[in-house]
C-alpha cells in the first residue's frame, strides 16, 4: 500500500484553462523532481500527449461512463502507486458528462470514485465581483465533493487581482490559491478536435516551462501540495509475461496517434506483441503480423503523403484481403476507404478496403458517448458483445448512391437513446467504425481480438 498526495483539476467549463493549469502543474513538479502520475478525466487523446511531454510519463484516461468504478480505481491505482504526486485533468465543466440528469462521465464523478479534493479553475475575464458568485455556485452545488480553493485564470493585472481578491471575501470556504496572467505566451495552440500535439510546434516546451514558471511564482505550490490527502493505492498484481501469442501492427505515427494506453495494454495482457508502424514513412508492414489496429488521428492533416506512399496502401489492402483480423476506428477508419476529401475540397486515394469516401466538413459531423452492441459475432467477440466509447469527427461517410460500405453490426445508442445511423462496418475480417471504443469498458475484448488473429494465424 502507497500514500500519494493527490488532486483534481477542474474548470467551470471547456476552454477556460484546465489544461494549462494541469500541464503548468505537472511541470513544476516534475522539476522539483517528483514522479508525477497523470490522468485525464474522458474521451480525450491530445492532453494526455501533452501530460506525458510534461512529466515524461504515460498519462492514462479514466472516465466514469466508459468504465466500471471499479475499473476505474484499478487504472488509478496502477499508475499512481510508483508516483509522488497525482494530477488528474478534468473534462469540460465541473459537472458536465453523459447528460444533465446525472453526474456520469463527469469530473465531479470521478473526483468521487477516487476520493480526490479539487482545484478549481475560473477564467475571470470581465468579471470581478460575479466571480466570487460563480465560484459560490459551484462551491456549493455537489455538498459530495471537496474543494482545496480556486485558481482565477485569465487576470489582467494586479487592479483586476485586487477586485476578485475583495469579491472572494464573500466566499471564506474556497480560498483563493493562485492567479494566472493574461499572456499569449501561456497558450497552447489549438485546432479542430482539440489541442495541437505535441512535437507539431516547436514552441511547446517553451510554453511548458512558461506555464510552470507561472505556476510557481503566482501560486503557493508547497503549500499546496502540504493541503493534499494522501491517497491509499496498491499496485495491482501484474498480470503472467508469457511469450506473445501473436502479432498485432499498430498504426503509429503523426496520422495515427489516438489510442487509449490501456488498450494497447490490455491487448498486452491477452498475449498480443505489439509491433508499430507508420503509414505516412514505412514501404511494407512489420513481418508475421496476425492482425492490425489503425486507430484514429488526423489522417485529413496527411492526406497527400498518406496517398503518396503507394507501397503502404498496398500492402496494408493486401493484408486485409488475407483474412487476418484488422481493427480500424475513426481516422484509421477513415485510411480505409477508398478516398478522403480535403477541408479544401481536394481528393486523395486511400487504402481502398471500404468503397466510400470520407468527406471533411467545417464542424463536428458526430460528437458524443455511444455503446455499442455488436448484432453478430466478429473480432470482438460473439453477437451481443457490448463496449462503450465516443465518437468525435468532422469528416462525413460518403458511398455510392445505393451502395454501402459493408455489413453494419454495431447497434448504437448514445445520450438519447437508440441511434438510427448504421455504424461498424465489416468487409472480411476487416471491422471499421468512425466510435472509439475503449477495451476496459468490456473485459473481453481485447482477448477476444487476439483469439481472432491467433485463430486466423492457426
């Protein structure tokens, strides 16, 4: 059993500086040499990639709508029990998850599966004394959850200070525990879907170490880590090494980065070796492969080199004709099908496995939690098999009128009930589906996955 001191950092809603904070937050204390474990609240694959840059460790997903409680304090305790401190990111708002009836899939709810106090993150521009208000609220909304104080982002001076700092007299439970400046030089970049990856700009560290800097000098971070409970974790038990039963490409490269750490892990587990690749620079698949995972990404972003590399497109369309299971989802997707349309309007040849084409658009085409309930047996199991994920894109299916691009398995439902629109096409052994599905949301399919390329290499 190990005691780590701990935090949640929330905001009052999306894009009002949780991530800065949190990255500003791991930073410094990565610098001050603790082993930081992080952690991001939902469905989100870029800040992870940004947790990890800054302390220089996989950042893992926990999210209460995906996953069991249980399994979500099994995740947390495996990575937490070899740190000195934990960081967890929060999601959207405080209280926003699956839907306004409950707290699932929310950071509130997950500050309450671990027991972890919360650092509130308010951007204060315009406002002074309603601050105070909006604080009030949310202070006072949950009476479950427990507050270390509030972090006012987004001050435009010591006058603008001055103002919250009297306005939160009023609010004598929550103390004000740091304020961040105005400054462009605190600013991740951003694009559609989310923030910019790391390595994309050269200015990320730099920004990192600004963060940081703001971090210690406009907050009191000794004190801060001496407010912190400690939390009570052990390790679970690893599970047997034995030789991998089979081999498992993985799509990994600039297009294709969005992979939740613990599926990859739990297919680990089941007996898979991993072996990565790139299909923007490599000219052939790793050898004696049993199957592969294209997870998703920003393959809109790569279009021209993804086509360009005719050798990889190729043999990844021979590799699906060969009746070994391939699993693809969203962006990985998106490289299977048989052309992908621009933001500009320009077409490039995919991979060629699914006849359709995707189609970008200027907003989101889908954005929300789903389960999935397969309608017949498939690489992830027999028919009835249930998993629960997200889907988040701007690009469109497009097929031929009258055409379609395979069998559609999955029965989808997401915050409103049942979804009309077919999704999880099959052609082969070749499952493709625009929801990212998480493998700890079902135990069983990650073996399930490696039965169907160990029985395939048989």
């Amino acid at each position: 059993m190990t005691a780590v001191p701990g935090l949640v950092v929330a905001a009052t809603g999306s894009g009002r500086g949780k991530t800065s904070l949190a990255v500003g937050l791991m930073t410094a204390l990565s610098r001050r040499g603790f082993r930081v474990a992080a952690f991001k609240a939902g469905p989100d694959f870029l800040d992870p990639r940004h947790h990890q840059a800054a302390t220089g460790r996989a950042s893992h997903n926990l999210d209460s709508w995906m996953l069991s409680e249980e399994a979500v304090r099994a995740v947390f305790a495996r990575y937490a029990a070899t740190a000195d401190a934990v960081v967890v990111e929060g999601v959207m708002g405080l209280f926003d998850g699956f839907s306004g009836q409950s707290d699932a899939g929310s950071t509130a709810r997950l500050a309450k599966i671990l027991g972890l106090p919360i650092l509130l993150t308010v951007d204060a521009r315009a406002m002074g004394r309603s601050a105070a208000a909006l604080v009030k609220g949310f202070a006072e909304f949950d009476p479950d959850l427990e507050f270390l104080g509030v972090v006012f982002n987004q001050v435009g001076g010591e006058g603008h200070r001055e103002i919250l700092a009297q306005a939160m007299q009023s609010v004598p439970d929550m103390p004000v525990l740091g304020y961040l400046p105005r400054d462009p030089a605190l600013a991740l970049p951003s694009r559609h879907l989310g923030l910019c990856a790391p390595g994309e700009d050269a200015d990320h560290p730099a920004v990192y170490a600004a963060l940081a800097d703001a971090v210690e000098l406009r907050l009191d971070v000794t004190r801060l880590l001496d407010s912190l409970p400690l939390c009570q974790v052990s390790e679970p038990a690893p599970a047997p090494q034995a030789e991998p039963r089979v081999r498992l490409g993985v799509a990994r490269d600039e297009a294709f980065s969005f992979y939740y750490e613990e599926n990859l892990r739990l297919l680990r587990d089941a007996g898979a070796g991993i072996s990565p690749f790139s299909p923007l620079g490599d000219a052939a698949l790793p050898p004696s492969l049993d199957g592969l995972y294209l997870g998703g990404g920003y393959p809109e972003l790569f279009a021209a080199k993804l086509s360009d590399n005719a050798a990889m497109r190729r043999a990844v369309r021979e590799f699906c004709a060969s009746g070994r299971p391939v699993y693809a989802e969203c962006g990985g997707f998106m490289y299977l099908m048989e052309a992908l349309a621009d933001a500009a309007g320009r077409t490039f040849p995919m991979a060629g496995v699914f006849p359709c084409a995707a189609v970008m658009g200027p907003r989101f085409a889908a954005l929300g939690y789903r389960e999935a309930t397969t309608l017949t047996a498939s690489l992830l199991g027999p028919a009835g098999t249930k998993a629960r994920g997200h889907e988040f894109h701007y690009s469109r299916l497009a097929a031929p009128p009258g055409d379609t691009p395979g069998d559609a398995i999955y029965a989808l439902s997401g915050r409103s009930g049942r979804l009309d629109a077919p999704e999880g096409y099959v052609q082969g052994r070749v499952l493709g589906s625009y929801v990212h599905l998480h493998f700890g949301s079902n135990p069983d399919l990650a073996p399930a996955f490696v039965a169907a390329m160990a029985a395939a290499h048989a």
